[in-house]
C-alpha cells in the first residue's frame, strides 16, 4: 500500500486482440482468447458490467470486469467483478450472502459491454436495496 492506496493489481502483457496494451490477467487461467480478442475495454482494461435479473428483465445493477473477473465468472458461476474502490476482485455475496447465480453472459454488439443475467439471492445493492436503481428515480414518468 502506498499514501493510503492499495496498489494495483499487476498489470501483464495481452497475449491476444490488443497489442501494447496491459490487462489484469491469471497466470494460470487466462481468459479464452477468442473472447478476449472481442473486448473493448477503458484505458484501466475494464469493461462495465450490467446485472439483470434473468426471469424478470430487473436491471439490479452496474458494476466492472476485467479479463479476470470475466473468466472467473464464466467458470464458476458466480458474479466476479473488480471493485475500482477497493482495488480488488469480489465476488457478489461472499460477505454478504446476497449471491449471484450466472444464468447468461452476453456482450453486446460493439464488444463494449458485458450483460449478466442471474438469479440474485437477497439484494443487489450494497445498501440493502433489491436494485441499486431504487432509491433515486429521477423521471418516474415518460413526457405526454
């Protein structure tokens, strides 16, 4: 930790899709490079995340993934995400027990964009809120 920040996670060359460029990988699971190869991501190699409820259409909330956090999530089950904040993977409910089961991962049309739909057990905002949408609607009617 340096002035009160957590380090980065180490960053190591893509061996796939975006030469010159650093992403968090794992040295020994690297995410398929077909599907890496696909990923538009921030400068930071994150790509947002958008969590749907799978039988509803609910959007529960947003969140980041990286190479890693996408590959966990795809080879387990369970929604991983980078937390920016705290600069560390997370996996939704291991603290808190408000899991989430991975029914689908998609990316949209561009690549930019990965939608996860699951089964969420309990609340998917970290205020204890069923969505992370809930609390502030700033149009709750369309215009006439």
């Amino acid at each position: 930790m340096t002035h009160g920040r957590a380090a980065a996670p180490p960053r190591f060359p893509v061996t796939a899709g975006r030469p010159g460029r650093g992403l968090r990988q794992n040295y020994h699971m690297p995410l398929d490079p077909e599907i890496a190869a696909r990923l538009k991501r921030t400068p930071d190699g994150l790509v947002p995340a958008i969590v749907q409820q799978y039988d509803t259409g609910e959007v529960l909330m947003l969140a980041w993934m990286d190479d890693e956090a996408l590959h966990r999530t795809l080879t387990t089950g369970r929604a991983t995400y980078w937390s920016r904040s705290r600069r560390e993977y997370w996996v939704k409910g291991a603290t808190s027990g408000n899991i989430q089961l991975v029914k689908q991962v998609a990316l949209d049309c561009d690549g930019d964009t990965i939608l996860l739909k699951v089964d969420q057990v309990g609340a998917a905002c970290h205020t204890g809120d069923r969505t992370c949408f809930d609390a502030d609607v700033l149009q709750a009617n369309g215009p006439s």
